[in-house]
C-alpha cells in the first residue's frame, strides 16, 4: 500500500489531525477502506475483530461526516432475501485519511505544526 491513500496525490495532501478519524477502530476502518475500492461489511468486521454493533456506530460517524459510503445489495450466492452491506472511501474520506496519515507521520518525526 502506498504512503497516502489511493486516488489522493502526495503533493496534494497538506497535514490535518482528524479527531473523527483518530479514534482506534475509525482509523483503522479508514486504513482497510483505502486499499480497496470496496470492502463488505463482515471482511472489516472480521479483519477488525469488532462486533457488528461496535462497527456500525464508527460506520456511522464516519457516514456522518462524509468519509464513508454504505450500499447495500442484494447477495448474488443467496437466494433468500438477505442484502449485503458495502463499504467504501468517500473522495473527502480518502484526502482525509491522506491528510491524518501525513499529520501522524509528522508527529512521529518531531515535526509541530
């Protein structure tokens, strides 16, 4: 995975502390949505080792400040009703995760902004 998030250009990206994003399991969301254009549900329930309750409230207050998508469709491999639930990155979601990275990576290096 690159430094900064897919789609957002290292030089485009000017060092913000994201508090929204901070918080352990949101961070975490962030790092595993960025590598893809689109994660189901349980992958990052189960990479994440969450219960689907802890991960629906940082889902959504990532959705409440526009960092994240939630689709849902219906499943392809089923034939009952049962709808899957996709993830993804929003374009300001990704230049703010990029920028929370960058501000993180200053931090580290000493650097006060």
């Amino acid at each position: 995975m690159s430094a900064d998030a897919p789609g957002v250009a290292p030089d485009e990206v000017t060092p913000r502390f994201y508090e929204v994003i901070h918080a352990p399991v949101r961070l975490r969301v962030c790092g595993l949505l960025a590598a893809a254009d689109e994660v189901e549900f349980s992958v990052v329930r189960d990479a994440l080792g969450v219960s689907d309750a802890t991960l629906s409230k940082h889902l959504r207050v990532l959705a409440e400040a526009g960092f994240v998508d939630v689709r849902k469709a219906a499943s392809s491999s089923r034939s009952d009703a049962r709808r899957l639930t996709w993830l993804r990155l929003t374009a300001d979601g990704r230049r703010a995760f990029s920028a929370h990275v960058a501000e993180l990576r200053a931090i580290a290096q000493g650097v006060v902004g």
